[in-house]
C-alpha cells in the first residue's frame, strides 16, 4: 500500500497550493463537519510550498520505522 500512496503523492505535489486553495473555498460547508481551526490549519499548511514533498517523507520515515 506505501507505493500506491508514494505514487499519489509524488504526482499530486505541484497541486498542493490548489488543494489548499480548494479547501479555503469549501471552507464554510467543511466547518460544518470538521474542526474550523483545523481546516484553516491544513489549509495554510498546503499552501507552502514543498508541504506535499514533506508528507511524503513523514509517511516514507514513519513506514520505514515500522
């Protein structure tokens, strides 16, 4: 499952500013069912650049510890 998931991530990393700004846009409709400070958080943290590239090496460091 580490591949699938590698794969999705090294493919997604130049759209992470537009997750970011999607999440930011369905904002008000997520607050309804999710923590409001928590999809800011996220929101701002997608935003960054190399946000994506660092959850891969999260996930990849956490796999490799198991």
């Amino acid at each position: 499952m580490t591949l699938p998931t590698q794969l999705m991530l090294d493919s997604s990393a130049p759209l992470g500013c537009l997750a970011g700004q999607s999440l930011r846009f369905f904002e008000p409709f997520l607050d309804a069912v999710l923590d409001p400070v928590g999809v800011r958080e996220f929101a701002g943290f997608l935003e960054k650049r190399g946000a994506v590239e660092y959850i891969a090496k999260r996930r990849e460091a956490m796999s490799s510890e198991c």
